[in-house]
C-alpha cells in the first residue's frame, strides 16, 4: 500500500522557521520526483516547491529564498525547510510523490500537515 507521511507542522511566530518532513512507503519503483503543495483555509491548493530525482528543484514565487526543498532518494523522503515564515504562509502543507509504474506515470498523496504562523 503506497502512503505519504508528513511531519514537522506546528504553530510558529512569524519570522520563525519549521522543517516538514515527508517519508513514502509501499512505493517498489524509483520516485522521480517529490514535492509540497500547500492548501490555505478558502484558497485552492498551491504548488510550493518539486524536486526531481537528479535535484533540479523549482519553487513557487512567494517561497523563493525563504524555502529550501530536498529529497533523500535512498530514503524516499523529502523535506522542505521553511524560514522567515509569514502569517501568510499559514496552511496545510501536503507531499506528493511521483512515480513510472508500468509505463504509466502515477502519483500518490500524504494527509497534510498544518503550519500556522502568528503575527
């Protein structure tokens, strides 16, 4: 059974930082590429920030020089370390992992976890 697991949410001054982490299990084929997407209370769901097997990462406008992503291919993890955190930035923060099964590319989803950072 593939499952995403985050962890590493919590409540957070503004101008703090916080380290999500993301393991996925159950996956027998190489991931080739992970990512956080994040989901504020009324908004749509909203890419963060991907990064492929190889590392080529991207991020979204409102995170850049303030997130960092990065995988541990052996571990199927990922991580998205998040400084000087903005009120703004408060939401659920969910992983995604993506992956070539049977020539298909398929994708699977962790639960979420909430930031949620003060003013």
């Amino acid at each position: 059974q593939v499952q995403l697991v985050e962890s590493g949410g919590g409540l957070v001054q503004a101008g703090g930082s916080l380290r999500l982490s993301c393991v996925a299990s159950g996956i027998t084929f190489p991931i080739s590429a992970m990512g956080w997407y994040r989901q504020a209370p009324g908004k749509q769901r909203e890419l963060v920030a991907t990064i492929t097997r190889p590392g080529f990462t991207n991020y979204a406008d409102a995170v850049k020089g303030r997130f960092t992503i990065s995988m541990d291919n052996a571990k199927n993890m990922v991580y998205l370390q998040m400084n000087s955190l903005k009120p703004e930035d408060t939401a659920v923060y969910s992983c995604n992992a993506e992956y070539l099964a049977g020539g298909v590319y398929r994708e699977a989803w962790g639960q979420g976890t909430l930031v949620t950072v003060s003013s």
